[in-house]
C-alpha cells in the first residue's frame, strides 16, 4: 500500500452559495494530491510522459459526507492499495484536520496506462520499481 497526506485550505472561490466546497472541487483537490503523491515517490506525470506513458482517468467517484467551509484546513489521505497492472485506482479520503475522525468525503479514480497512441499498455517500470521500493503490505 502507498498513502500520502496532502494538506489543503479551502479557498473563496471554492464554496458555493450554500456555503461548502462545490462538489466539483473534490476532483481538483484528488488531482492536486495525487500529483504530489507521485511527486514523493520519485516519479512525476511528466517523467512517465517522457517514457511515452500516459495515465488517463477512465472512472471516477465522490460520495459526499459533510461540506467544509472557505478556509477550512482539510487533509486528503491519497491510498493506493492494490497492485496496479494495466490500470490503477487512487483512493481518497477527505477529513477536516480538526476532525480527523469525521470523513468529508470518499473519492476514487481509476487510471488506465496507455501510450502516447492511446492504446493500453501495462505499467511502466518505472513506475513499478518506485512502487516496489515504496510499498508496504497493508497488514503492518
């Protein structure tokens, strides 16, 4: 398993009339997560770009629990908790960080590796070695 804790405040611009974050901004925030999840493995989306890999997003979901407000400091603990092989989900888990035990939100996205053509393809090695290096049995 790979977790990463990316720390975030909710902004004005993300809050809608009622108040809360707009649900659209989740997908924003498991974005910005994700890629700085990547980025503290060792490998960034334009590294595997450059290997001619891509990482599409091929299905995507948010269940919605609790609306933080502007200026709330929130985490997204960002998991990946199985074995990639020609596709690879990202789980998140959105907590207030004055409430770690209240869930905001729960998200997944799932990611298809393909190359530069568009067609499927299986997991870079790159990108398996890092995983290889970084990987802890969700046991311990």
């Amino acid at each position: 398993m790979i977790r990463f804790d990316f720390h975030f405040k909710v902004r004005y611009k993300d809050i809608d009339q009622m108040g809360v974050m707009y649900y659209s901004r989740y997908f924003e925030y498991f974005e910005a997560a994700r890629t700085d999840m990547m980025r503290a493995l060792g490998l960034t989306y334009k590294a595997l770009e450059a290997e001619g890999i891509m990482m599409p997003v091929v299905h995507s979901e948010s269940d919605y629990f609790a609306g933080p407000g502007f200026d709330d400091h929130l985490t997204c603990i960002t998991e990946v908790t199985e074995w990639p092989k020609s596709r690879m989900d990202i789980h998140y888990t959105i907590v207030h960080d004055d409430h770690p035990d209240v869930v905001i939100n729960r998200g997944k996205t799932t990611h298809a590796f393909v190359k530069m053509d568009g067609k499927p393809t299986r997991m870079p090695d790159s990108l398996k070695q890092v995983l290889e290096e970084k990987w802890t049995p969700i046991n311990e």
